[in-house]
C-alpha cells in the first residue's frame, strides 16, 4: 500500500451532530456558572428557540435577563411561563415578586410574592419570601392604599 493510503477499516466515519435545546442549556447553565452572562443569554435563548415550550429554559433565560438587568424581558417571560407554559412553576412569582421591587411597583411585587407564599408556603424561597413580604410592609403602613398610589405615580 502506498503511504497515506486507508484501507476500508480505517476510513475516517463522519458522524452528525445536532444539538439539542437541553445541549444549548447545559452550555447556557455552565457559563452562568462562570457567570459569563453573556454567553449564557446567547445559549439559552438558543435552548428556547429549539424547544420553546420547556419552562425550565424560559426561567432560567428569565433570570439571566434579570441579572442582566432586563427586567421588563425578564417578567414577560416569567408571565408567559405562568400563562401558557407551566402554571405550577411557584417560583416565577417569587421572582416576579424581586424583579418588581426592584423596579419600585411595590404593589405587583406584594401581590406575587403573596401568591407564592399562598401557593408554595414552604417552598424553596419561602423564607426568602417572607423577608420580601416584610419589607414591602414596613415601607408602607397603608399597604394596599400607599402601593397603589405609589405604583401610578412611578407608571405616570
């Protein structure tokens, strides 16, 4: 045989390789961890193009956007996971309930982490949770009063 050649056992086999939603959100997941945020947004957006129905995806892609500071995006996800998606990922209002105070509507970050506390009292953010519903309260004494007031004023 001449030199370079293969014989038929040793010819190179061309293997496909199709990645998969969870192959994207398993890079999107590692990279978070590295908190390479960036990177992360751009796999997991990949994921939930590729499988658009999986809640996981979205709400881990929410809160990425989050930490990106894209709350507006972030909540629209976490509403759409809640809606259409998955309505017994309890969680989505724990961070619903964050991403509001955050953004000061002091009233739809009561009433989320109220409805997580309702549906998920002992759930993995609870005492997170508590904390939160605490300090919504002790902003305001007129809790539903002052949190409407406040909430139109930052809308207007």
């Amino acid at each position: 045989m001449k030199k370079g050649s293969k014989t038929v056992s040793e010819q190179a086999k061309v293997l496909s390789f199709v990645p998969t939603g969870e192959y994207y959100f398993t890079k999107g997941m590692k990279a978070y961890h590295h908190r390479e945020l960036k990177k992360s947004l751009k796999y997991l957006n990949r994921a939930l193009q590729l499988e658009p129905l999986e809640p996981m995806i979205a709400c881990q892609l929410s809160i990425v956007l989050t930490e990106l500071g894209d709350f507006k995006k972030a909540n629209e996800l976490l509403h759409e996971i809640l809606k259409d998606l998955d309505p017994r990922m309890n969680e989505c209002h724990y961070f619903l309930a964050n991403n509001y105070a955050h953004l000061g509507l002091f009233k739809e970050a009561y009433e989320q982490v109220s409805a997580y506390l309702e549906k998920d009292r002992y759930g993995e953010f609870a005492e997170d949770a508590e904390d939160l519903l605490e300090l919504l309260e002790l902003d305001s004494d007129l809790i539903t009063d002052e949190l409407y007031e406040h909430d139109d004023l930052i809308a207007k």
